[in-house]
C-alpha cells in the first residue's frame, strides 16, 4: 500500500484536517489561509487552454475527467487550513495577539493576518510577490507508475531572489499561524505549489478515485505547447538537479504578481468560481 499512500501526499493536510475537525464540524467552519493567483485573466487564458487541449487529447489520456481539473480561477499556494468558528461579519477588533489558547474565531485570524501585515511589508521592502510558474510534475503515484497518478501541480523553480522572497514571505506566515494555533499542524513543510489536476475531486464522489496517466500527458500536444526552449531547460535543471523527479518538466506559465493573503471558505463558490475571500491582508 506504499505506493497507494503516496498517491495522497497532496491531499494529506486536507485529511488530517477532516479527522481533526470532524468532531467540531458544527463549532467552525473551515478555512484556507492562501496566496491566490487565479484573479489574473491571462493566468486563467493560458491555464485553460492548457487543461482543455489536455481534455481534447486524441487519444484520450487514461483517467483524465474535467471533474479533476481545478478551474484557473482558484489556483492559490496553500499557506495552511484551518477549523475556524464566527462568519464573516464579525467586527474585527484590536484584540491581543492570539496563542494556542486563543479561541479559533474568524476574528482571530483576521486580527492576526492584520496584525502581521508591517512585518510583510518589511519583508518585501518595496518588492511585489511575484512567482514564476516554470516548474510541472506530479505528487508519488501509486507503485511509482507514471501511469496512476493522482495529483499534478505547477510551481516556481527555486532558483532566483523571487522563490526566496516567497518562500520566507510563506514560512513567516505559516509558521505565524500555527503558532496561535489557528492552523492545523500536520509537521509537515510548507510546500509551495499550485494544484492544476487532482483526483479527490472526481465526480460522482461515490465513485473510486481514477488515477491518471502522467506519461500520457508527458508525450502530449497540450505539455509541448506550453514547455520551455532546451536552453531554459538546461538552465532550470540546474536548480533541480540535487532532487531529480522522473515527472518534472520544465513549463512556462508566465510570471505573477501576487497581491494579498487571503482567508477563503473551502469549497465555497463566488461570482467567477473563486474560494469566497473572508479575510484579506494586501501586500502592496
């Protein structure tokens, strides 16, 4: 079953969350704390296209169904999830800073994303958040197979003063949340990616997760267009070189400007699809 469990190292936050949680399921809400990226259009175009021209695949790629892919319009890096009680319009007061035995409310993180919001500023010292999508692979598939994969993501390639700046900008909120005790705490690292594919999603939800076959998507039409020149390539390996992955390719989804940090309601729905924003912290 090692291969199997794998399959859902995406996915293991969101679960350990649901086991945690499921005995205060009426007492919060859940949360995710989240720098979103999908608001920018040519973000969603490019992205779009991308999993359409994969949908369209002929032949079609094995255990690829639209219900997996994630609509352009959530992309976000995940900062941590949390059981959070109190809606949304609550007032928002100066209450002290929160500690693990603060109460999870709405208002206590908003107070806190608020109260850290100087610091980031610091951080960023006049700087925008700005990720480069370069990098695309999948999390272990089951039995190490290319062809049962669960999960596919895009992410920046650590390799310029960007990824750093965000990777602290990251960590510092993270780590600021989880101290309060706001956050689950898996004791897992902070992993910085967008999620594009995954089979949690799949419809109908009685039916058993399908893998998909990444070598299918490897070969395709859809990843060749959207792959970066040799050259770049050769340059992106480098960063990478330390902890080669059989799937990781090198993409080129354009470079973004990431504006706040955001508190969203997990499987909420706004106007354009998005996760509904309940709590903000602008980082400009």
């Amino acid at each position: 079953m090692d291969g199997a469990k794998g399959a859902v190292e995406e996915v293991e936050r969101e679960e350990l969350f649901r086991v945690k949680t499921r005995e205060k399921s009426n007492k919060g809400e859940r949360r995710v704390l989240a720098l979103p990226i999908g608001h920018h259009r040519d973000l969603r175009d490019r992205m779009s296209a991308f999993t359409d021209a994969l949908l369209a695949a002929s032949p079609a790629i094995p255990g690829l169904d639209e219900s997996i892919v994630i609509p352009a319009r959530r992309l976000h890096f995940t900062l941590g999830v949390m059981a959070l009680t109190g809606g949304a319009s609550e007032p928002i007061d100066s209450s002290p800073s929160p500690s693990p035995s603060t109460p999870r409310t709405l208002r206590t993180a908003a107070v806190l994303l608020e109260e850290i919001r100087p610091v980031l500023l610091k951080m960023l010292d006049g700087a925008r958040l700005r990720v480069a999508l370069k990098s695309m692979d999948i999390v272990k598939p089951e039995r190490q197979d290319l062809e049962r994969a669960h999960v596919m993501w895009v992410r920046p390639s650590p390799m310029n003063e960007d990824f750093e700046r965000l990777r602290k900008l990251s960590n510092f909120v993270h780590e600021k949340f989880k101290t309060a005790g706001l956050v689950v705490d898996d004791g897992c690292p902070l992993k910085l990616h967008c999620t594009v594919l995954n089979t949690v999603y799949c419809k109908p939800r009685t039916r058993v997760r399908t893998p998909f076959s990444y070598s299918f998507i490897l070969t395709s039409e859809a990843l060749q267009a959207v792959s970066v020149t040799p050259e770049t390539a050769m340059v992106m390996a480098q960063a990478v070189s330390q902890s080669p992955s059989p799937g990781l390719r090198s993409v080129d989804f354009g470079e973004w400007v990431m504006e706040e940090v955001q508190i969203c309601e997990m499987g909420s729905w706004g106007a354009e699809d998005e996760y509904v924003c309940v709590g903000r912290c602008p980082l400009v």
